[in-house]
C-alpha cells in the first residue's frame, strides 16, 4: 500500500492530500529514511511523522484497505 494512503486509512492523517503534503515536505520517514507518497510500505516498518515539535512513531502491525473508526487504532502500535 502506498503510504500516503496508509496514512489516511489508518487515520493518522486526517486528509490523503495532507498526508501527501507531508510527505513531499520531508516530514514522514519510513525505517529512518525520509519518504515520498508513493513509497510501498509493509507490516513491521516504522513510521515518523513530525508537524512542528511533534514527532510521532509509530509502528505498522497491519494493512487494510477499508476499515472503521475503531478498528483503525489496530492497524499500529505506538512507539
């Protein structure tokens, strides 16, 4: 799954053209290595999202492609 899309799905980011933003911006990087939009992720990476002094990291336990609210909160682990 595309990054950008992981982001939104998963709800980390709330818009998939933010989370695009992002990523063309140099704020998100994937197993320390910054990453573009397109970048292909999978179970067991690292992700790091900094906007301002926050900086969150979190870890990819699963990938869906539909998923509700609550079930959102599985698909990663805080770091």
């Amino acid at each position: 799954m595309r990054l950008d899309k992981y982001l939104k799905v998963s709800r980390l980011i709330k818009r998939r053209t933010v989370a695009n933003e992002a990523c063309d911006g140099g704020r998100v990087s994937v197993n320390g290595k910054t990453a573009k939009a397109g970048a292909e992720i999978k179970e067991g990476d690292i992700i790091e999202i900094r906007f301002g002094n926050n900086l969150t990291k979190v870890r990819i336990t699963s990938i869906m492609q539909h998923v509700t609210k609550e079930q959102s909160k599985e698909m990663f682990e805080i770091l």
